[in-house]
DNA sequence: ATTAATTCTATAAAATTAGTAGAGTTTAAA
DNA sequence: TTTAAACTCTACTAATTTTATAGAATTAAT
C-alpha cells in the first residue's frame, strides 16, 4: 500500500502537471485543490523537489512547479522516494538491497526466487503509469 | 513490502511443503528449520490455521500440516491475510475496499483508475507464485 | 520596510509492527 | 488417572513508523 506521502505526492504532481507550464503554484493553492494538510505538503514539496521532480521559487509569488516532464515521471519513481523499495522483500530488491538476518544462504532461499520474478513484473507495470498517463485518463 | 509475519508464514508453508504428507511438523521444528522466534510462529500458525491454510492435531505428538494443496496457495493468498490488500490504495482494492476521505468523487479521481490497472497486474503475477512453485525452485 | 512565499528543524500524537508472557486446553501414553 | 508434550488464547510491551503540527529562518518582489 502506499503511504499517505506518496498519495498527496502523486495529487500534488497531477495539479502541477494540469496547470499551464508557465505557472508556479502555491502550496496552499494545492492544499485546497487537493485536500492535502497544507503543512505536511511543505515537506512533501521538499521532497519531490531534493528528488528533482519538481523546481521552486522564492519569495513573493514564489512557489511549485514541474521540472521533469509529466512523461518521465513513473508511479515507480515516486514509490521509491517515499515508500522505499518496489521488491515485497529487501533481499530481492535493486535499490534497497538488504540481507535477511534469518537467511542462512542466500542462493538457496525458494522464496527470493519468486519474489525477484513479482519484483521485475510489478516494476515493469509501474513504469508504465506516469503523471502523463494518469492525466489523460 | 512484505511484513516479517507474511515472511515468516511463507517459509512456515515451503517447510510444511517439504515435508513427507503424512507427517505433522511442530511448532519448535518448523521455527528452527525456518529461523522463526518460536511464541512470534505460534500466532503465525494460528492465523493460517483460521485462513484454512494448514491443519492441526492437537495435544501430544501433535503439530501442523498443509490443508491446502501446495498448487493453490498463492502468494497473494498469503499477502491479503497477513499484509491486507494487494492494491496501492482501499480505494482500487476489491476485498478490502474503503473510500478515501480527501476524495470528493471517486469516479474523477485520476490516480484511482491507473491503480486498478496496477492491482490487476499485480495480482496476476502474485497469484502465479504459489508455494509449489516456490519449493521446486 | 513590508509582505508573502519557501525552507528548515524540532516536536508530538497515533498507529502499526514485532515480539514476549503466561495461563488454559487437548491428547497420547505410561 | 496422572503426566508430558503439544496446540490455543488473551494480554501486554517495546520499538518503530507514520502523520502530522509548530515556529523560526530565509528569500524575493514591491
């Protein structure tokens, strides 16, 4: 399940993306329009901007807007940046790999098997729906 | 990811699968076998037990066994009991559906509809994984 | 200088997870 | 019928994570 970080964190990308590209968006502007706490969302904007997903400006009239294009941002990206690893376990995962400390031998483990297979086709999936997709409906 | 539980309850189902079918497996022998804290495997049993998963024999000499075939216990089976929905969000979960309280119209919603389609890959994939298919490697 | 915005750090309440403790019940066998 | 060995059940606890909230600091336009 996603957490609700990531939840607000797709509903604030699909605003930006459905705003004219000229336009910087206030955080409270997509508080309100998304519902989102407007104080948790501050955190979120930092996030997705640490993660490049998105720019912002300063000051007075400052704000949000897209930096990457709503093309090449995946359901995948932003699972891995708030929720973590894709894989149902650490040890088949690819970009948070980590031993199980109750796995003897690795190689010999029947379920990490299984669990990398699951791992390749959910990811495939997942980078199939980007912002781009989610607005076109 | 998968929860320790569902991780445990999984290599608890290949070690009973492993097993000769006639014999009943106890819970300090499986716990051993599996790396499991023994008390932490008892409640595991249990709720596998309520699911229909395996069967008991109580007293001495008793212990565990597979009541289901090894061919029809998927890895989503085991992810719903222990995990709850296999979707991204209640609101694209068909056995543990909820609405989402900031969501005004469900049926506007963007992400929903690219999340069901995610459910129904993943799922596909998670209901091929089954624990025979895990103990042959 | 003032206003309006982002940025940063700290804190807190609630929920979930992982695991432990101990008493109760059942069954086989001596 | 007593004993041993197993499952069954309920409650509890400690640690972690999640979901926020608070408030001061910084930045930029007017």
């Amino acid at each position: 399940m996603l957490s609700h970080k990531a939840k607000y964190a797709l509903k604030a990308l699909l605003y930006l993306a459905q705003q004219e590209e000229t336009h910087v968006s206030r955080t409270i502007e997509i508080a309100e329009a998304a519902t989102i706490p407007k104080k948790f969302l501050e955190q979120i904007l930092l996030d997705l901007k640490r993660g490049h997903f998105v720019g912002s400006k300063q000051g007075k009239f400052g704000g949000y807007y897209l930096l990457k294009s709503k093309n090449d941002i995946t359901l995948a990206d932003i699972h891995r940046l708030f929720d973590g690893a894709i894989a149902l376990l650490p040890c088949a995962s690819l970009n948070f790999y980590e031993r199980c400390s109750d796995c003897a031998d690795e190689s010999e483990c029947l379920l990490r098997h299984g669990l990398i297979t699951i791992r390749e086709e959910t990811l495939k999936a997942m980078e199939g729906i980007t912002i781009a997709s989610l607005v076109k409906k």
